[in-house]
C-alpha cells in the first residue's frame, strides 16, 4: 500500500520504512516488534514505572470497590441462568473491533502477536458462536460473560466513564426461523433478561427509577420491531426509528433509567447483527448481542446506606 499522504509518523524515517514494515509477513513484524518492545521495557528504570502509573489511564486502578463489583456480577449472571457463562481471554484477533463493528483502529488497544485488548465481547463472542456453528449447523447458542474491557477514544469527563470498565454481555446466535421468529424471541429474551437483572438488582441495594425501554428498526424491519414490543408483555415500550448503522441486523433495543446523580443513562444496549453470518457465510444465521454497563450500575446506581 503506497500512502499519499505523509503522516507525522513517517517523519525523519527513510522514505518507505512505514509501507515496509506494513507489508512485512506477519511473524517477522510480531517478532520486531517484540524485540523493540524488549529493547525498551530493559531501558526503564524503576521511576519510569512509578510515573506512568500516576499519569497512564489504562493502567489505573478501576475506581468501584471489587466487591461491588463482583456482587453486581454474581446478580447479572444469575438472571441469566439460560445462558452459558464463559470468561473470554483478555486479549482477542486483531482487528475484530474495525473489521465487525466498523470503529477505528485508533480506538482500540492493538497488542503484539497479532491480538488486540478486548474493547467489546460481543465482537469477540461472535467468533466463539460461529465456531460453534461451523461445528454444528443447526446449534442455538447463548452465551454471557463479564470482562473488563479497555477503550483508547476519549471517555466523557463525568462520574463513572473511564478508559478501562466492566461489561456484562448476552448474545444469542442461530438459523433463523419461520417468520423470522428466532430474531425476534431473542431480542425479546435479552431485553427480559436484562429487566429482570435489574430487579435483582434493586434486591440488593440498587435502584432504577424511571425505567425506560425503546425498541428501535428500520423500516423494512419495522413489524419485527413491533413485535418484539408486543411479546415484551407489561412493559412499558417506546418504538422508534433505528438510523445507526452499527445495528446491521436493522434491530436495536436501549435500556435506561435515572441514576442517583439525576441523568438518564443508556444503561444497557443491543440489537442484531450481521457478523455471525458473515463469519460461517450463512445469510440465515443470526446474532443478536446485548451489553449491560455493569461498572456504570455499581457506581451510579447504588443506594446510599444512609437513605
């Protein structure tokens, strides 16, 4: 690849060094790369490591006391008793955040050995249910996992948002059914899920006032979305356009409610998606992915002791 325009990157290089390097195979790139790394990390003095600690945010400490934590996700996990449970590796492909969900490279954090920080399970979850699917076509998968997740874009500078977070994730994958009624349970199933790991939730200290659930889908999709409403039962649903192009299943759902410092946050997303098709090249198969931000809930959700 010739680059047409010269980046503050290439600068003082010989001409070409950065194509050079791009197109050099794989393990000897890996293998470079691993011994600049090595020439460096021996070059760092102990002062070095005690100034990027204070100033570095993806090395900081997450800021909600680890018991909540874990209380948060034993309750998140246990409302989703349908779901297997795995732990994903800190670590997944690169590319799978640019290549599935279209983001930038930039905002993630690239590794060596071709693997990058995991950013989103639900990319990475894509993988294990089309593996799966290779292996036996006709298999429903649900899966659920909680991870620790790191983002390199710039986070809002308000309570609770921050470079590396706690994630709790559903995703359901499989053949389509007549009347597209696979897509359409599943998204009900998570949306059901979630609802009722907020009530479990409020058991335990939490609260989620002023709950609000908005079914979104383009217009070709338009009738599923209104159905996916509808098998929702009692609640309480606003229906809408869905514009984001993330969503390449053409179906979206958001979950929010009042924290205890007056906002309404997105607490929970999901929608259907394309990639798992993509990745078995099967048009009839479905993914539908769902995150819950369960750092956001331990922190901005939990119920003063003294209230």
């Amino acid at each position: 690849m010739t680059r047409t325009v010269d980046r503050w990157i290439d600068q003082g290089l010989p001409p070409g060094t950065s194509d050079a390097l791009t197109g050099l195979p794989a393990s000897r790139l890996w293998s470079l790369l691993l011994e600049v790394a090595d020439s460096r990390a021996a070059a760092r003095r102990m002062g070095d490591l005690a100034a990027q600690w204070d100033r570095d945010r993806f090395v900081q400490p997450s800021m909600v006391d680890q018991r909540r934590l874990v209380t948060v996700d034993q309750h998140l996990l246990g409302a989703a008793a349908a779901f297997e449970s795995i732990e994903l590796s800190p670590v997944a492909p690169l590319g799978v955040c640019s290549l599935m969900g279209y983001t930038s490279q930039n905002k993630v954090l690239s590794a060596l050995r071709g693997t990058e920080v995991v950013a989103d399970p639900t990319n990475v979850m894509a993988l294990e249910c089309a593996r799966r699917m290779r292996k036996d076509p006709d298999a429903v998968v649900r899966l659920a996992t909680s991870h620790r997740c790191v983002r390199a874009q710039p986070f809002p500078q308000q309570r609770g948002f921050a470079a590396h977070f706690r994630m709790f994730c559903l995703v359901s994958a499989g053949v389509e059914r007549q009347n597209h009624a696979f897509v359409v349970d599943a998204l009900a199933e998570h949306i059901s899920t979630m609802l009722h790991a907020l009530d479990r939730l409020e058991q335990e200290g939490f609260a989620f006032p002023e709950r609000r659930v908005a079914v979104l889908a383009t217009p070709d999709k338009a009738s599923l979305g209104d159905r996916i409403a509808a098998a929702l039962g009692p609640a309480a649903v606003v229906r809408s356009l869905l514009e984001h192009p993330y969503y390449s299943g053409g179906l979206r759902f958001q979950i929010s409610a009042r924290s205890s410092e007056g906002m309404h946050v997105p607490l929970i997303d999901g929608g259907s998606f394309d990639w798992v098709a993509r990745l078995t090249s099967n048009r009839r198969a479905v993914y539908v992915a769902s995150a819950f931000g369960s750092q956001l809930a331990a922190q901005l959700y939990r119920v003063p002791a003294n209230s």
